[in-house]
C-alpha cells in the first residue's frame, strides 16, 4: 500500500510542489507549500480567511473543488471523500486504484459522526481520545467556567484550528472566549477580554501572551512534547510556587474507544496502519490489537515516505 501512494502523483496533509495535494482539514498540513490542491468546498472556503502568502492564495484560488461522497480522480487512482464528522469540511478520502484493487480509507482525525466505508486498510493518527491508555477528561464549557472563576484568564492550548472552533462551540452562549489570530478568522463571536482564551500548541512562550494574567492552563489533545513545555513555562513564571494551575482534557467532539471499535467494524475490520505521536501510537496498536485488529505502525521515515 504505501508502495501504491509513493508511486502515485497524489499526497495526503503532505503538500509538496511536484504532487497534488488532498487537504483533509485546516491545518493538517504542517507547511502549507504552494502545489495543486484538492479540497472540500467548505475547507477551502475557509482557508480563504486565513493570512496567507500570494503564492498560497494562488494555490487555493485554484484548488479543485470536491464534495462529500461524490467519486473523483487522480493519476490512477479512483477517490471518494466522506465527511470526518469535524468541521470546516473536514474529509476522510478512500483511495484505489483504477480497474479495482486495495482499497484505502486515510484519516487524519474523526467525529463521532464520521462516514464510515468497506476498505482492506484503515490509515489512522493516533489520537490521546482513543489511544491512551488513560484519557483525560473530555473539555467542558463547566469545567471552563470553574477555572475562570478563579481570577485571571484560562489559556486552552489546542492542537488546530478546527480543534479551537470545536472549543469555542463548547463555549458557545455559556462563556466567552478569544483567541489566537492563527485560529480567529474561523470562529465567530470572539470577545477580546474574554476570560478563556484559545491557544494553539506551539505559542505557548509568544509575545501575545505576555499582557495577559493567566491563572490556568488546559492542554487539548497535548503529546509529551507539549507537556512539557507547559511544564517548563510554569516554572519561568515562578516554579513550584506558580499559582498557575496546569490541567489536561480530552477535545470535545472527538472519537472515543467505543466509537473507533464501531467505526472500524464498518469499514469491514480492515488492517490498520497508525501513525502519529509515538506513545500514543504503541498503546493505540495495543489495544486496537486486543480488539483483533491486525495493527503496523508506521515509523517517523516510513510515515514521511506514505504521505
């Protein structure tokens, strides 16, 4: 299978110049390269209110636009994207080939509402909602509120923009929230003093936050590496003494373990290849093991090559 995708002129979340891209969600892509690009009218649509380059805006201007369970192709390949059950036009894509042969399904991240489809190989990203071993609590617009009252602002740290426009729609009508200029273009009703503001993962030590008198932190869906910068940045603001509270929680509107499990059944129990944060990614091929599935995982070098 990765053999069939590395052959292809098609690459999946990995734009890249000499390819075409399929962009399942905003900002999947870890760098956003000028290419041809495929997308669901609602992604695109969205990506135009984000601050990008010329040559991107070029890009998107001319990205193909798709719909949801409607066949399209590339190269020689046959493809259908579904709706991953997550907003902003979020899309899972079933690749194969021309004449028949493997079936694909890739998955960037699922809702529990995410279309399922019969396929000999599930693509999944290990995500903390269903492959730790330990899931935190998921969000809550109450547990917000507590911490708010509190004094001071909550940061939520949040991994994408479609994870902070679930956060705010959590919060929506029950607290007020702001947020980075990174994810703001995609969520309405954005109150600038708000108490609750949301962050992405890697902005932690910004400039932005410096005005702001924080009282608690809420990581989102937050790998060790987050984790610990979390850790090291309380301390710089005065070690155990820091009156600043550090919590964990699950993102709301996301698969859990029983959903993934039904999920999975659906697409006719297929083999599954996992890749994403390595933790995660053991635990996640463990117990989707003890389920009977017949689980790889894709290392850092083979993950690089597949997309």
């Amino acid at each position: 299978m990765q053999r069939l995708l590395a052959r292809e002129r098609l690459s999946l979340d990995e734009p890249a110049e000499d390819r075409t891209c399929f962009l399942s969600h905003v900002g999947a892509q870890p760098r956003l390269v000028p290419c041809p690009w495929i997308g669901h009218r609602d992604l695109v649509y969205a990506m135009a209110l984000a601050n990008l380059s010329p040559a991107q805006r070029h890009a998107l201007a001319n990205a193909v636009l798709i719909e949801h369970d409607r066949d399209f192709g590339v190269g020689r390949l046959e493809l259908r994207a579904m709706s991953s059950g997550l907003p902003l036009g979020g899309s899972s894509l079933l690749l194969q080939p021309r004449g028949g042969g493997l079936r694909c399904l890739y998955t960037w991240a699922l809702g529990p509402k995410a279309t399922s489809a019969p396929c000999e190989w599930l693509l999944l990203r290990a995500q903390p909602g269903w492959a730790a071993d330990h899931r935190p609590p998921e969000l809550s617009a109450t547990g917000l509120s507590t911490l708010a009252t509190l004094g001071g602002e909550v940061i939520v740290l949040v991994p994408s923009a479609v994870a902070a426009l679930q956060v705010a729609r959590l919060c929506a009508g029950k607290i007020d929230v702001a947020a980075h200029p990174r994810f703001s273009p995609y969520i309405e009703g954005l109150q600038p003093e708000a108490p609750v503001l949301l962050w992405p993962h890697d902005a932690l030590d910004g400039a932005g936050l410096r005005r702001h008198a924080i009282t608690a932190v809420a990581l989102v869906g937050a790998p060790e590496r987050v984790r610990q910068d979390a850790a090291a940045w309380r301390a710089r603001r005065g070690g155990e003494r820091s009156n600043v509270e550090v919590v964990e929680a699950a993102s709301p509107g996301r698969i859990d373990r029983e959903r993934l499990l039904a999920f999975w059944q659906a697409c006719e129990r297929p083999r599954v290849l996992l890749r994403g944060d390595p933790q995660w990614a053991t635990t996640g091929a463990r117990w989707l093991s003890e389920q009977g599935a017949e689980v790889e995982v894709a290392g850092a070098a083979t993950q690089l090559e597949l997309l």
